[in-house]
C-alpha cells in the first residue's frame, strides 16, 4: 500500500488549454442495450448504485494491455453506466467528450493497485514507440471545466468511475479514473477539500479494471510489490495499457410488466400457437353446442305446447 500522499496525488492535474471539440449525435439514445451478458462486475456493498437505472446511458470502453512482463496482449471491454440523474453535468461532460472522440487512442497514463486506475487526457498517445508520448500527458484536457457535483446517492464504491481534478475543486476537465476497489475516502464527507465527484459504475469488463490495477508501473517494476522505485510517484504503466475506443452504445433497458413478457413469450413459441388454434377450436365447438342446445330446448318447448294444446 502506498503512502495516503501518493494516492490523493493520483488524482490531482493540471488543466491546460485544449482544442474546441465539437458535439456529436445521440442516435445511440434510442437502443436498449442487451445486459444477460454483465456477468463481470464489481463487488457490491448495498449502496444505491448497485442496480442498472432504465433510461441511463451506457458507455463502452475497449482496452489492450500487458498484464505482465512475459504475458501475451489482453484485449477487453470495461462497459461503464452513466448516472444521467443524479449527476448531470459530470455525465454529459463525459458523453460530449466521448462523442468527440478525444479518448480514442489514449493510454492508461497513472495506475495504483488497490486504488485508481487513471485515464481521460487526450494528450497521453504514444509517439512512435511507447512510452514516448507528450510533455503535457498528465496534464492535460480540452481546456474547459465543469463545476463539482455530488450527490448523496454516489460514492466511491467498487468499481465507480469519477472525475479526476485539480486541487480545484471546479476544475474536472477530461480526465476520469476507475476505483479498483472502494475508495470512499475520496468522498466529500471523508475529507476537507469537498472531495471527488462519481457519476458511474461499472457494470461489465471489471476483471480487466483489475488486471490493469496491477500492471508493472514506474512505481511497481514488477507489478507484484517486490521492488518498489522510491524516486517515482507517476504510476505510468511500463507497457502501454491502450484505450482503443470509447464509444456510446446505448441505454439502460426499461423492464416491461412481467405478465406481458410471459404472455408474449409464450404465445410466440410453437406450444403457445397451438394452445391458441386448440382455444379457438374450443371457442367454436363450444358455441356450436350452445346453439344445439338452444335449439332442442326450442324444440321441447314447441312439443310441450303441442301437448297441452291438445
């Protein structure tokens, strides 16, 4: 474990002047993304966060990466949800950036294992040969800043995404980290500088959050703490951990009624149309006999008259 100044420092940047990025489409809006597959998610502890909000945007991010010296490439996807309700400004701070594509092509710059893994400045791309990249990665974003906004129902639980700042608290730019574990001392009632804003959770892909959490750093050479570098506080990963895209792909699916989805389910299989045609079958046979009935009740009660005619 790192000492508490190396972890509160992993968040801290230093917001440079960026480009004007322009705002893309929200076609991604009108699908419901297909969850029976999140089976990869973070630890749970009872927090509100827990459970999927219909109607909350989805956002998927493919990474690549060494998880050791000596392993092979990993490719994998972290899709994280976007609390659109209760942080709105965060969330569509992140979705205009990811719109723009300015996380396409970056790098996992600062990685601390049991803590944060830290992404988000468009600036961290690798110049011709990793780890080469700009003076200013770390540092860097698109120039703007958004205001600090908690909300009582986020928190740093397992997994939750949030916004990386300057000692600032209004200014979160581009740059956002992944809590590798629950890391509630960054919330604003566990500290004296308002603390940090989450505004999201992962909901799939949180194996590959943990495998880079303990990649070989500048920190961590080996990645397993058996040498640890004192002159070195980066974190930067020692192989590239790359972000290939960062994409929208759509919302929280709205449940339906459960009756309605055992209804149609079930009539749409071949057992359920033949349960209709033997219904209708019935319905009709039913009334024929009905009508019989009817008329030989007729038929009875013309004879009786007959007889009491006579």
């Amino acid at each position: 474990m790192r000492v508490i100044a190396l972890l509160l420092s992993v968040l801290v940047i230093t917001p440079i002047v960026g480009a004007d990025y322009q705002t893309g489409d929200e076609d991604w809006r009108e699908i419901e993304v297909n969850m029976s597959g999140w089976t990869d998610g973070p630890e749970l502890e009872g927090s509100p966060m827990d459970e999927p909000r219909p109607g909350d945007a989805v956002v998927r991010i493919e990474v690549e990466y060494k998880p050791s010296h000596l392993a092979s490439e990993v490719k994998g996807e972290i899709i994280i949800e976007l609390f659109e309700e209760w942080a709105p400004i965060t969330t569509n701070n992140m979705i205009m950036h990811v719109e723009n594509g300015i996380y396409d092509g970056i790098f996992f710059h600062r990685v601390i294992d049991d803590f944060v893994t830290q992404a988000g400045d468009p600036t961290c791309k690798k110049s011709g040969v990793y780890p080469a990249t700009s003076l200013t990665c770390g540092g860097g974003g698109s120039g703007g800043s958004i205001p600090l906004e908690h909300n009582e129902n986020l928190s740093h639980v397992d997994g939750a995404i949030g916004m990386a700042r300057s000692q600032e608290p209004d200014s979160a730019d581009t740059q956002w980290y992944i809590a590798e574990t629950e890391a509630h001392g960054l919330d604003p009632e566990n500290r004296d500088d308002e603390g940090y804003a989450t505004f999201g959770i992962v909901r799939n892909g949180m194996s590959h959050v943990r495998a880079i959490a303990t990649v070989p750093t500048t920190d961590d050479p080996t990645g397993q703490e058996i040498v640890v570098n004192p002159a070195s506080s980066a974190g930067r990963p020692i192989w590239e951990v790359h972000i290939s895209t960062v994409e929208m792909i759509g919302v929280i699916p709205t449940p339906n009624d459960g009756n309605e989805i055992e209804t149609e389910s079930f009539f749409a299989t071949a057992a359920g149309k033949v349960t209709l045609s033997t219904l209708f079958l019935g319905v009709i046979a039913g009334g024929y006999l009905v009508f019989l009935r009817t008329k030989e009740d007729e038929f009875e009660a013309i004879l009786l008259d007959e007889s009491s005619d006579q």
